[in-house]
C-alpha cells in the first residue's frame, strides 16, 4: 500500500464498495478473493477470510492496467 501510495481509507472504501471477480475456494490454508472496485479509482485487493473467526487478510492491493484487464477493469485479457 504504502510503495503503491494506496490509503488505508481507499482499501477500506474499495473492500466495501466493490465486487468479488474471482475466487480461490482451494487456497490454503484458507479461501482468498480477488475484489474489484471502480470508485474513486480502479482497484484490485485480494485477500483471504476466515469465516471462523471473522478475519480479514489483505494479501495484496495494487491498480489494475491495461495490459492485463480490459477497459472494464475486470474481464482478464
């Protein structure tokens, strides 16, 4: 987040306000999920949830590109 100049308020905002695009119901040793959200500006989280404890781990936050996605920010190229 920090090396990316992502605020702590932006994931926060992103992780409520957005979408689940992809799961990983197979990760180990519990499920992730690739979130995606487009406002105030395009983001991708993905993170994992424990549904036994209710927690959250943020693995990673970055700005999805072009190269990658489509203009829709969430179907892969």
């Amino acid at each position: 987040m920090i090396e990316r100049e992502i605020s702590r308020d932006s994931v926060k905002q992103a992780i409520l306000s957005g979408s689940v695009i992809e799961a990983y119901p197979d990760d180990y040793p519990i499920p992730s999920y690739l979130i995606c959200s487009l406002e105030p500006e395009p983001l991708h989280i993905v993170l994992s949830y424990n549904a036994i404890n209710s927690e959250i781990h943020i693995i990673t936050i970055y700005r999805p590109d072009l190269e990658h996605f489509k203009s829709d920010f969430i179907t892969r190229k």
